[in-house]
C-alpha cells in the first residue's frame, strides 16, 4: 500500500531571491543535518538567457537505521537522486527526489516546491509532499516504514530551521537583499545588496497570512456554518500553529490529506478546518476511519439543516423557564464553560409536555453555540482552543431522573452527538454525586466514547472547592453563588413542569410511533381480583432487576415475589389468547412456596415508579401489580368468580405501562467508582473499578 504524506504551505516572509539563497548554501552536505553525509552534482543545465537552471545531484544519507537491518541489507548509506528546476522568470524551485537503492524493493518519492506567495510578491511558500511504498525488505517492511515516516517528519521539522539559519548567515554578511532576475541586457551584471529586510526573528512572529486571514473573519460569524475551498486555498504553517494547535508533521500531513479529499468530493465546500480536525482526532489520524466518520456526518447535518440552526432554532418559553442550562464564563484553560443543572431539570415533565424531538434540537443548538465560542475564545486567548468544559450539578439527583422515556430520550441525544461532535468535551465536571448516580451512569456509559469518558471527573462529598477540586479547573471569580461561589448565574432554577402543559397520552404515542419502529413500553390492564403479573427468572445471584412503569389510570399495588418452583402459564381462553397474566397457583402458601422479597407500596394515579432489586438467590422473580380500593380489599389472591365481576366493571380497572430489565452483576457492581467512599476529590471514572451496592435489596419510588 502506498503511504502518501503531504505538508501545510510554510511561508516564509522573505523575497524568492533571498530564499534561493539561502537553499542553495545546504549544499553539498549541511551541519544541521547529521543524516545528510554529502552530495554531489552529477548534471547541471541553464538557458542560453540564464532564466532556467536544472541541477541534478546524488546525495547520500546516512539512515537512522538499526544496525541488524543495514547488515542484512549490505549497505551503511542509501543514494537518493535529486533534480532542481529553477525558474528564475516565474520564480518557482521544483525539487524531485527519489531512492537509488533498494528501488526494486521500495521506491520513494519525494516532491517540494518554493514559490511566490499569492497575495505578497515578497514572501515565498513552500509545500512537500511524499510518498513511500515499500513491495518487500527483507522481512522488516514495518520497520522500514516506520523509518521512513520518522525521516519525513525529521524532514519537515528541519526544513524551515535550516533556512532561517542561512538567512541569518547572510544577514550576518550583510546579504539582505538580492534583485530580481531579469533578462539580460549586458554579460556580466552585478548583484545589488540593500540592507532594507528586517531580521529572520521578527519575520518569524508574523502572524497568519492575509489570504487566510481573510477567510477566517468571513466564517467566524457561524460555527456551523460551510465555508468555501478550492484545490488553491491551503492550509499555512502558522495559521494550523495558531488556529489549531501544535501538530505533528504526520498529523498535519493527514488534515491536508482529507482536507483535500472534501473539497475534490464536495465541490470546493468543506466544514472548518476545527471540525475536520475533530474527526481526525476521533480516529486516532487515521484518514480512511476519519474521512468515514465524517462523510456520515456531513451527510446527517445536510438532511437535518444543522448548519442553520442556530439561526432557526426558535427555543420555546417552556425550555427557557424549566432547562437548567447555560453557559457561564469559561474555565482556566479559556475553554467555554457550560453548566448544567441537571438534579433541579425535571426530565420526565419536558419530555412529556415537549417531547424527544425538542429536547434533542436544544442540544444541538447547545453543541453549535459551544463550536461557535470556541472560536471566539480562540481569538480572545491567542491559543487554540478546540473544546469546552461541562460542569454538571447532580444535587436533587433521584430515580425520577431515571423515568425510563426520558432516559431513551438521553440514550438518543449522546447517541447522536457521539456521532456528530466528537473532541467537544474537553472536561465533564460531575459535583455532589448522590448514590443513585452510578445506576444512571450504568445506563448511558456504554454509548460515550471510551476517549470522552476518560475526560469524566466525578465528586460525590460537599468539599469539592478543596485542594484536587474545582478550584484547579475553574477560577473562584466564575464559580456560580449555587456552589457557594461569588459569581451570580442566571442559569433557570428549573423545578416541576406543571401538569396541565403535558402532551396527552395519544399524542405522546403518535410521538413515539413517529420515533420509533417498536416501543420500548408495554401496556397492561388490571382488574380488580385479578392482578397483572411478570416473570422473570434468574440464574445467577446478584443480578439487578430494574422496573419503571407509569400508573395512568387507577391505583395499584406493587409486590415482588419469589420461588423455587415454575410458576403456572397463564390460563388460555377457547382462541387460545391469554385471559390472564396470573402466575401464582391458587394453591400456592405464601411463606412456603414462594416469598415476599420487596415490601409492598401503593402506586397513585398519574405516578411514574422507577427501582431497583439486587436477587439474593436464583429462580423465578414476579413482578406484580394489583387493584387497590380505598377499603384495602386487594389482599387476598383472587378467585375466577372475581375476575369474571371484574370485567364487567370499568370503573375497577387499572392500566399501567411498564418496562423491566435485569443487568448481569458484574455489568452493575463494575460501572464505576463507589460513590460512598468517594468523599475526598474528584475521581476519574474507570471500567476496573467497583460500584458497591447499598444492600442485597433496594427500591425506590420518585413522583
């Protein structure tokens, strides 16, 4: 396979003449590169009017190799072949290198050019590019590769050194400036020198090149939005230092490499050089994983009209009084800083009167306002900065958080924005943590990229503004007054959506039929005397059996029970449908052939019920749910003569909707840190660590 490598233009701010000669003073072997033992011209040709000159040399090079694998191969040096096409009209230096030795094995192409700037006729740029396809040697082909990837990025690195080390080298000779060629008039002309250019040190400092000056002004407006390309419009040295970071050679040679790729495919239209970076960074550099990821990306944002969304995106007044969110100052790497209120959020009340869409759109905007202030901080600080920080508050954290819609509703959304705003979280900052946060945690985990939840810092304790704690990541100007903090945040204090602005029950399952193709939700009826009841067998002690269930209609009785024995299949009508979902035998004795393993609550109408039940032993678990009358005459087991009554009684009809799932123990107890001994800083989350829970039994009931 071909390895192609490919780097930013590199402006120098000095005229063509002067860099031509400084290059020309490398040769025929430079102290500053060891590699480079010496070099000789085997052929050189000018024009009869002195504007061309080709210039071929033979070079040896003394590779970095290790010392088994020159001897295999018989050789101390490698002979590469360089020919130099200098146009002194057009004031370009084309420079093709490539392997004598070892060429039927691998072939090595190397191909650089000095030219004028496009829009400073007084500065020069200049490209390489390589390639390097290794057929066979001798066994140690990865070997080689490597070798070769490190002298490319040896080379690149040392390219730009070795000039300005020769440009201070004339200056120190009083060279500092040399004319332009023009034809000639007379033999025999004599060169000028003009000491009019400033030194290399402060050409050095010059900031990003006016072409790319000039783009990035006209995209800062909108994150989001698709700035124009063309195969002419390249990245530059200083601008990739200054607007993106400190890259390696290889890792800038990948962001040119798919730069290029979008706009060869999309007709001069590429995303910003920061989130094509993102995407890189995703996938390690790796272009083929990278330009995938990408491409589905591009082609989401292009169906959904994400680019426009900020300017859209009209937020309802319902998510401006009850979203506790918002962006607040920024953190001591300049990073924007969003803080989230999430214990205050009542989750289940904006699904429920907004719906998943909604929610999911907000988060978007949220995504496409933090691209658009990193921007802005960008320019602010005088750094890159790629990525913001989220601060997220758990305090009033409980299991009505865990309303099982609204955790499909948060499945969805870092489902999506894993997919399409990768490398935006620099840090998560989880404070005051409580006990039910690990269950929470168990349910969203699997679906954050392993690099992202390394990024996650958990405090379960009070004392999280302590040494190790938040005063490290944030100043104590900006920390919000709700932290006990001097910073006043306007940030809504959120609180229960009310119920009257809830969607009905028909419209939330058009919305859910819109959503999805099958609902995670099942429905059931419940009759007086006639229980509804759920099966579960387990067949290894410690698993978790988790519930959720809505009561829209009536009041129920909650009860879970045991045995050793299979219950009974429910009883069957002349279609063979079930009359039932009874499983317990009426014959059956409580306390002997199966027991009570959770105590029993009531359940009101309009209540959201989430828990959870740690099995002691294995067998069959039943869930089960009754009618409750005011009287209290749900306690014994029915009789058919009552279930027949029942159902000719609407009114002693319950409906639930419920939905159950049993996690395998060590999925549950390894999620994450222990929150009961995590009191004294912050912890980073880790797959080797324990959760340990609170006891063999537990439940909780939210409303």
């Amino acid at each position: 396979m071909v390895q192609e490598y490919q780097s930013p233009v590199r402006v120098y701010k000095y005229p063509f003449e002067l860099i031509m000669a400084a290059y020309v003073r490398r040769f025929p072997k430079c102290p500053l590169i060891p590699v480079f033992v010496d070099s000789e011209i085997v052929a050189q040709n000018e024009s009869e009017d002195g504007s061309t000159l080709v210039t071929e040399r033979r070079c040896t090079i003394d590779i970095e190799a290790p010392r088994l694998l020159k001897r295999i191969s018989g050789v101390d040096y490698l002979y590469f072949t360089q020919k130099n096409s200098l146009n002194r009209r057009d004031r370009t230096l084309h420079i093709e290198v490539h392997n004598e030795s070892f060429s039927s094995r691998v072939v090595v192409r190397e191909c650089c050019r000095y030219t004028v700037h496009p829009e400073n006729e007084d500065w020069t740029c200049f490209e390489q590019t390589a390639s390097l396809d290794i057929k066979s040697f001798f066994g140690f082909e990865s070997t080689a590769e490597k070798i070769a990837m490190k002298q490319y990025a040896s080379s690149i690195k040392k390219g730009k050194e070795i000039i300005e080390y020769y440009l201070r080298e004339l200056e120190e000779e009083g060279v500092t400036y040399i004319p332009r060629w023009t034809p000639p008039v007379a033999p025999g002309a004599v060169t000028q020198r003009l000491p009019t250019l400033p030194p290399p040190s402060a050409a050095r400092d010059v900031p990003l090149s006016s072409s790319r000056d000039g783009q990035q002004s006209k995209a800062e407006s909108c994150p989001s939005e698709i700035v124009a390309g063309s195969p002419d419009d390249k990245l530059d040295a200083d601008y990739i230092r200054r607007y993106l970071g400190d890259l390696t050679p290889l890792q800038e040679s990948c962001l040119i490499r798919l730069r290029q790729w979008l706009q060869e495919t999309h007709k001069g239209k590429i995303p910003k050089d920061e989130h094509v970076l993102r995407f890189l960074r995703a996938r390690d550099f790796n272009v083929d994983k990278a330009r995938e990821f990408l491409w589905q990306s591009l082609t989401w944002r292009k169906q959904h009209q994400v680019d426009f969304l900020l300017d859209t995106w009209e937020k309802p007044q319902l998510l401006q009084d009850y979203y506790t969110g918002g962006w607040h100052h920024h953190d001591r790497d300049g990073r924007p800083l969003y803080i989230l209120r999430l214990g205050q959020m009542d989750t289940k009340g904006l699904v429920r009167a907004l719906g998943e869409e909604v929610l999911l759109r907000q988060v978007l905007s949220i995504n496409e306002e933090g691209l658009r202030r990193c921007e802005e901080n960008t320019r602010v600080f005088g750094q890159p900065i790629s990525c913001w920080t989220c601060l997220v508050d758990l305090e009033g954290l409980n299991m009505r958080h865990l309303w099982r819609p609204g955790i499909k509703a948060l499945l969805r959304i870092i489902e999506v924005v894993e997919a399409n705003y990768p490398e935006t979280l620099g840090r998560v900052l989880i404070l005051r943590a409580p006990r039910v946060f690990p269950v929470l945690w168990t349910l969203v985990s699997p679906l954050i990229d392993e690099n992202t939840r390394k990024k996650f810092l958990v405090y379960a304790g009070n004392d999280y503004q302590g040494p190790g704690g938040l005063l490290d990541y944030i100043s104590r100007e900006v920390i919000p007054d709700f932290l006990r903090g001097d910073c006043m945040c306007d940030i809504p204090e959120g609180g229960l959506v009310p119920k009257s602005l809830y969607r009905t029950e028909e419209e939330l399952e058009t919305e859910e039929n819109r959503l999805l193709t099958d609902s995670i939700y099942k429905s059931a009826s419940i009759f007086k005397g006639a229980p509804y009841e759920m099966l579960i067998e387990i067949t290894e002690a410690s698993s978790v059996i988790t519930w959720d269930f809505d009561v829209p209609k009536g009041d129920v009785i909650f009860n879970i029970y045991h045995s050793k024995r299979a219950p009974q299949p429910p009883k069957k009508d002349a279609l063979g449908g079930a009359v039932n979902s009874q499983l317990i035998d009426r014959s059956w004795l409580l306390g002997q052939d199966y027991s009570m393993v959770e105590k029993a609550f009531t359940c009101r109408e309009g209540e959201s019920v989430q828990g959870s039940h740690v099995t002691r032993w294995p067998g069959f678990y039943i869930l089960q749910w009754r009618f409750h009358s005011a009287a209290g005459a749900a306690s014994s087991l029915p009789r058919v003569d009552d279930v027949l009554a029942s159902l000719q009684v609407s009114s002693h009809k319950c409906k639930i909707m419920y939905y159950t799932e049993v996690l395998a123990s060590h999925d549950f107890r390894g999620s994450m840190t222990s929150l009961e001994s995590c009191q004294s800083g912050f912890s980073q989350l880790s797959g080797v660590t324990t959760f340990s829970s609170q006891s063999n039994a537990s439940s909780t009931v939210s409303r």
